[in-house]
C-alpha cells in the first residue's frame, strides 16, 4: 500500500467540494498530506500560452481563479486539516492532468460528476475515465455524500451512521489483485470499522430461485473446520444453519474466501472480517450493501483481461453507476506481480 498523499480533484463543482471534504477526512485518518488539484479551464490555459508566447511583461502574470479561492476559504473553515496541504493548477486535458498528479498518490478522490455533468448521468465522463486507467486507487464519492458529511460534522444523522459502517470488500477469491484486499484493510483499520467481503458464486437457474433474497453474512469462526457450522449456532445475517444447507457452490466459494484472507487477518488482527457468498449477480449485491457501507472496494480489471489492460472490468462499471455512497477502485499498483490465475467463479 503506498504511503502517499491524498489527492483531491476539484473544479468549484459542488460534487467536487463533497470530495474535498471527503478526503480531508482520509488523509487525516491515514496520516498523510491532502493536495487538491485543480485543472484550469480552457480560457486560463489559453491566456496562460499566450502570455508565455508573446512574453508580454504588461500583462498580470497571475489570473484569477475563483476555484482556488473558493477551496482555500472552504478549507480555512474546516475543523483538522492535515499537517501539510498544497494546492496545485494543472494544464491539460482533465484525465491526462489527474492521472499525473496522482501517479504516486495514496489514492485519488473526485466528485461523481463535474460542472459539466448532465443531471441524467450518475458518473461524469472525467470520473470515468480516470477510474478506468489511473495508477493509483480512485476513489468517486456521490453526491448524497454532501448532506451525510454535514450531518456527521453536527454529531449525528445519517452522515454519523455511514461513517462508522462497514467496508465491503467485492472479492473474486483466485483473481482479485492483493492490492485490492491490502487497501480495504487497510481503509477498515483507519477507521476502526469492519470488512465485509462479498463474493458471488454461479448457480444454474431453477424455477423456484428467490430473485432480491437478502445474502448471508458468516462470520470466519463458523468456517474454521468440517463440521463446525452445525456446532457454532448463530452466526451473521441469516445464521448459519443457512450456510450449512446452502449449495456447494456457496460453501466452496466461502471456503476460498476463508483461504484468501487469512494474510490479511494476520496482518489486521483488530480489523473484524464478516463473509458473503451471494449467487450471480455480484455489482448488485455490492450496490445494494453500499446503502450503509462507509466505503465499497473492488478491484478495477476484468478478470479475464490482463490486469494491466486499460478496459474496467463489468463490476466496477456497475458499481461506479448504481452505488449509493463512496466506491474506490483500485488497479495492481507499480511493482506488483499479477493476480492468481482465472476459474469459473467468483466476482
């Protein structure tokens, strides 16, 4: 996991200020510095070319920038900040800009939709495509996340329950890059909160299937050996007596769960893991558990691409579309190896 800063981008849009503050808060719950970048408009960068062409010493060599201006007050008003903060304007196209400057970030946080959004659209075409190849962990706040901070900042509310909830974690248990797990437990572990990994199973359709039935949640202590769900009682959402009838498939999947994070429950031992296995559709379930998540975590790369590939995987698109709150997607970071090979299941 890297050690560098927090980069917030903002252009003056109110999803970008809900990005702000959100990173505000991540960079001091993880101890490291806040850089917001902005990239200039049009009009400024163009301004900018023409003074440096014509060398012009009678024109101001500063313009105004009411983005700027308007981060710092936000800023000077809020309660903590990090112990270092730097503001930088950027050149260049919006993707191309962010990408640079968040090269060797700890991750990357941006507003769903920019001033140039359409009110039809849930993700804004920069958020997209800086999630899509960006280098470092992005995260995409919502909106919604505006009023939650607000409430949370006054010591209650809606905002005060989500930023104590859960991390879920979406985990395809033989693919999923070992980045993706260190950054949700890492994420967990700065917030004092639990892991909930959710993993999806493929079962063929039957006539009476349950469409929308709520997934079981098993705790890792009912896994620990053959026969210990009918010996441990209730266990999580649904108990598990659920898991012990429940197909196969589900009970591999969990067991291939249990396997894959044992090294990050050795390595975050006050860091508690809840279990899910749900059957097929993998993005909707993790849309559905974001309603009351702090945060969902899900690895960028289709499974069966390279890893490096430039194409998101259908997950994430998903997620990135209908998630209700926060969603960070994380690619294989610079010096890692690739992930495990493929199989038929998982997310």
């Amino acid at each position: 996991m890297s050690n560098g800063q927090v980069v917030a981008a903002v252009d003056g849009s109110e999803h970008s200020l809900v990005a702000l503050e959100w990173a505000r808060a991540a960079a001091l719950r993880h101890g490291t510095g806040l850089v917001v970048a902005h990239v200039l408009p049009d009009s400024s960068q163009l301004y900018a070319a023409r003074r440096s062409a014509l060398r012009d010493a009678s024109q101001p060599e500063e313009f105004a920038d009411p983005v700027a201006d308007r981060v710092r007050a936000l800023l000077a008003a809020a309660p903590e900040l990090p112990a270092e903060v730097r503001y930088e304007a950027l050149e260049g196209s919006v993707p191309e800009a962010l990408r640079a400057v968040g090269a060797d970030a700890r991750m990357l946080v941006m507003g769903s939709r920019g001033r140039g959004g359409v009110a039809a659209l849930l993700l804004g075409s920069n958020s997209r495509a800086v999630a899509t190849s960006a280098a470092c962990p992005v995260v995409v706040v919502r909106h919604a996340e505006r009023g939650a901070g607000a409430d949370a900042g006054a010591g209650g509310g809606a905002g005060a329950e989500a930023s104590a909830g859960r991390v879920v974690l979406g985990l395809h248990a033989s693919e999923t890059p070992d980045d993706v797990l260190d950054f949700a437990f890492a994420e967990a572990a700065a917030r004092g909160t639990t892991v909930q990994v959710v993993s999806a199973y493929v079962v063929p359709p039957a006539p009476t299937m349950v469409v929308d039935a709520p997934f079981v949640v098993i705790p890792p202590e009912v896994l620990a050996g053959p026969g210990s769900e009918s010996e441990s009682g209730a266990g999580g959402e649904g108990g598990s007596g659920e898991a012990a009838d429940g197909v196969p498939a589900e009970r591999e999947m969990l067991r291939s769960q249990t396997q894959r994070l044992a090294p990050l429950r050795a390595r975050y031992p006050q860091v508690p893991v809840e279990q899910a296995a749900v059957p097929g559709d993998a993005a909707g379930s993790l849309a559905a558990a974001s309603r009351s998540a702090a945060l969902v975590v899900v690895g960028r790369h289709h499974p069966r691409r390279h890893v490096r590939s430039l194409m998101i995987g259908s997950v994430a698109h998903a997620l990135l579309q209908h998630a209700h709150g926060p969603v960070a997607v994380v690619p294989t970071l610079p010096g890692r190896p690739d992930a495990p090979g493929a199989s038929e299941e998982g997310l």
